[in-house]
C-alpha cells in the first residue's frame, strides 16, 4: 500500500465516522503498514488527527474504537530517539498540536475514565499523555481537565 492506498483508507474512515468497524478496521491497516519504517513517515504525514478525534467523540461507549484511536494518537505523535528515526519532528509536532486543539485532552481523558478496565485505552491514553506534555501549554491543560486524577486513581 502506497500513499494512494493511505489517502484511500483515511477518506473511507472520514466518510463513514459513525461506523465503529470502519475505523477500527482503518487503524489497524495503518498501523501495520506503519510498522515499516518506510512507510512510517508517509503515515505520519497523512494522519488527520481530527478524524481520530472525531471517532471517538461518535463512540464513547465503543472500547474498540477508543483503543484503537488512543493507539492512533499515542503512535502517530511519539517523540522518542527511535521514532524521530522514522519520522519528522515537524510531523509530529504538527499532530501534537492537531490534538490539542481538536480537543483530544478531554476525549482521552473521557475514554479513559469511561473505560478504566481496558487495558489498552489506558496503556495509549498514558503513552499519549507524555507526548503531549512535550509541548509547555498543555501541561497546564492536562492538569485542569483532570489528567493527574485519571492517571492516579486511588
């Protein structure tokens, strides 16, 4: 799958929002097509961090969709040595900012606190949290809207 076959699934995945299997299906297709360091980049660059945010705001109630979607934002804006390896750091900062002003704080926070006892929204809603705190502003973001409390439950 090429840039054409990329373009392809994030239209089918825009187009039909309201369609848990759609985008569940369309981020596991990324994902593994990301996983070639080749084409980690391409993806990266097509992310439209908004659909994801979009998602899962249509599926609150959906554990699938908000796995899958908080994989999405933990993957696609991850700052660590490796991945700035495979992937621009403009790229990522562009995505870090999308989901923030998207409103992808308080969409992972919900999803976490809606889904507590799924191990893989809080393993990417934790993982995405760091990333986004890369960036000074959102520090005090996360804080407000209740990150500490989500993240540390009694």
């Amino acid at each position: 799958m090429g840039a054409d076959g990329i373009h392809v699934v994030l239209t089918a995945m825009t187009a039909h929002v309201e369609h848990a299997y759609v985008q569940t299906a369309g981020w596991t297709v990324l994902d593994n097509f990301a996983i070639n360091g080749d084409n980690t980049k391409a993806v990266v660059g097509a992310i439209q961090i908004r659909v994801v945010v979009s998602a899962m705001t249509a599926h609150t109630g959906h554990e699938g969709v908000q796995e899958y979607d908080c994989a999405a934002l933990h993957r696609f804006t991850i700052i660590d040595y490796w991945s700035l390896a495979l992937r621009s750091q403009e790229l990522v900062n562009n995505n870090l900012m999308e989901s923030t002003d998207a409103g992808g704080i308080n969409v992972v926070l919900a999803a976490m606190t809606a889904h507590d006892g799924r191990m893989g929204v809080q393993l990417h809603g934790c993982g995405w949290l760091p990333n986004l705190a890369c960036i000074k502003e959102n520090n005090t973001a996360i804080v407000v809207t209740g990150g500490i409390r989500v993240v540390v439950k009694p």
